[in-house]
C-alpha cells in the first residue's frame, strides 16, 4: 500500500548575516506497509518519525526539499497524488488532542471530516454511525471538546480519521500522557483498522505498547531506517535482531537488562561519514564510515548494517 525508498528531507534556513544553511534530518528512509498490516515505527526523539509522516501526507514546511520516493497504491506520490489523497485516502490520527477545533462542536467536526473526503455525503448518518462503533454516546455530538474525557477525544481523532472510510491510517503518536486504559482502547481500534484491510503506520516511543498490535517493527536512528524486524524478533535477548542500535534499544528497557547506550544521536547539522550509527558502535570498522550502507534483507529482517548476520 505505502512504499517509501531513499527518503531524505533537507531544511535549507538561514542564520545572521543572511547565511543559508542546510540541515538534514531524514537521511535515505526506507518503510513498507502492506494492505491490512500495522508498521510501527519507533525510535527516540529527532529520529524523523513524524517528518515521515508529513511527507507522507505533503504537509511539510515550503523550506523542505524532498528527495527519493514515496509510493501508495503503485502510484508515485507526487505533490498532485498526495492533495488528491489526503484526507481522504490517506488520514492522520494526530498526537495532539489540540487538533480539536475548541470552538466547534464534536460531532460538526466529525461531519466536515466525512463531507471532506468525498466519500461520505451523508455526513450525519456516517458520524453517527462511527460514534456508534467507538461508543461515544449521542449526546457527544453536542459538545465541544473540553468537555471530553481523555478517552473521549481520543476516540474522537479516531473517527475523524476513519469515517472518510482512508485506506491507510497515519497514527503520530496517539498514546503518550493517556490512562493505560485508554492507550489499551486505542491500540485495539488500529488493530481493528488494520484487520478490515486498511494499511497502519504507528509512530510512538512505546516499543511495549506496539508489540501487542504491530505486524513489523521499524527501526529509526537519525533519520534513517536501521532495521525493520517482524515483532517475533523483539523476544528474549533480542537475539531475532540484526541491528546494533536495535540490539541496544531492546537491553535498554527496564524489563530487559536496562543498559543505557553511551554518547549521543548526531545532530542533523553534523552527521557522521558513512553510517550514521558508527560513532556509538561496537562493532564499528574503517569499512562502516567509508560509505553509508543500505538497506538488505536477512532472513526476516532489513537490516543497514555490513556485520549483520543471519
């Protein structure tokens, strides 16, 4: 459904003196998601998960230069493909309740959402009908969004990106700072999505929270794709996984062995030769920073790393 090669998105800025400086935070990107799988992307802060997502989508600020490929459905996702389909075939879930308009009621922003995607004339009817799948009570319609409950709105971003009936489902970060109740909820309804045929990127922190409801678990360092591994991999020592940033992600849980990685993410302005990840790396050669390596399969993972073994 989603195919993405080789992304990078340059920010070009310019400082005093009228000085234009390039930074790059996405770096030679690489996600797959097929037709009724969940990909979750994790990764820490700075990583380029949500820019991904505004690529995606053709949301990126104008100071953003693009480069590489972006296909959905076998079509290049061009800037005229991606206005065509977002919002309607493509829909974000976003992190933020604030996405809420305050001053609009809850069931009229679910309506414009519908009548917006083309798909769903009967604007009152489809709003109800979704309210009535993510029990949110008739009355909800009447309020506004303060008057929500945490789970309540959430379930509300929810609807406003599934009534326009979008085939894949771009989730940024829909859990952080909710009730475990409420997260457990909301993971169930992109399982859900996904189970009907639609495709799912998960973007989140939460490695824990994605393996109960992703397929593939997608690996992201400075800005680029380190491993995708099927979530089967994310067990035991972590010995299913092929990435030495993977590999130090998994023991750095509390759960696992709680080791912290040494030294820092590079900064976007300054990233490394070669592989982004050799500065921090055990198992770093001269071969790793002569050249950036690319993405190859073994077994069931893509791995971006010249040691890694089957």
């Amino acid at each position: 459904m989603l195919e993405v090669h080789r992304l990078s998105i340059h920010f070009h800025r310019y400082s005093r003196g009228l000085h234009r400086t390039v930074i790059t935070p996405v770096v030679d990107l690489d996600l797959k998601v097929n037709v009724g799988e969940i990909v979750a992307v994790v990764g820490s802060s700075g990583s380029g998960k949500s820019l991904l997502v505004h690529a995606v989508l053709g949301i990126l600020p104008t100071n953003a230069r693009v480069e590489g490929e972006m296909w959905f459905k076998g079509e290049l996702l061009t800037p005229e493909r991606q206005a065509k389909a977002r919002g309607r075939e493509i829909a974000l879930i976003p992190q933020s309740v604030s996405f809420l308009d305050p001053l609009m009621r809850v069931g009229a922003q679910v309506r414009r959402a519908a009548h917006l995607s083309g798909k769903n004339q009967h604007s009152v009817a489809a709003q109800r009908a979704i309210f009535q799948r993510y029990q949110l009570p008739l009355e909800v319609e009447r309020w506004y969004p303060f008057q929500l409950s945490g789970g309540m709105a959430r379930r509300t971003l929810v609807s406003m990106a599934v009534v326009g009936e979008a085939e894949l489902i771009l989730a940024d970060e829909p859990t952080p700072g909710l009730h475990p109740e409420v997260i457990r909820e909301t993971l169930s309804h992109l399982r859900q999505l996904a189970d009907e045929g639609r495709g799912v990127v998960l973007i989140t922190h939460d490695i824990q929270s994605a393996l109960q409801i992703a397929d593939q678990i997608a690996v992201f360092y400075a800005g680029t794709t380190v491993e995708i591994a099927p979530v089967s991999a994310f067990a035991g020592k972590g010995e299913g996984l092929l990435h030495p940033y993977t590999q130090s992600l998994w023991r750095s849980l509390p759960q696992n062995e709680f080791v912290a990685l040494p030294g820092m993410q590079p900064s976007p302005q300054d990233l490394p030769q070669g592989c982004l990840f050799a500065p921090r790396c055990p198992l770093a050669t001269p071969e790793c920073t002569a050249e950036r390596p690319a993405m190859r399969s073994i077994a069931k993972n893509q791995v971006r790393c010249i040691h890694a073994q089957g």
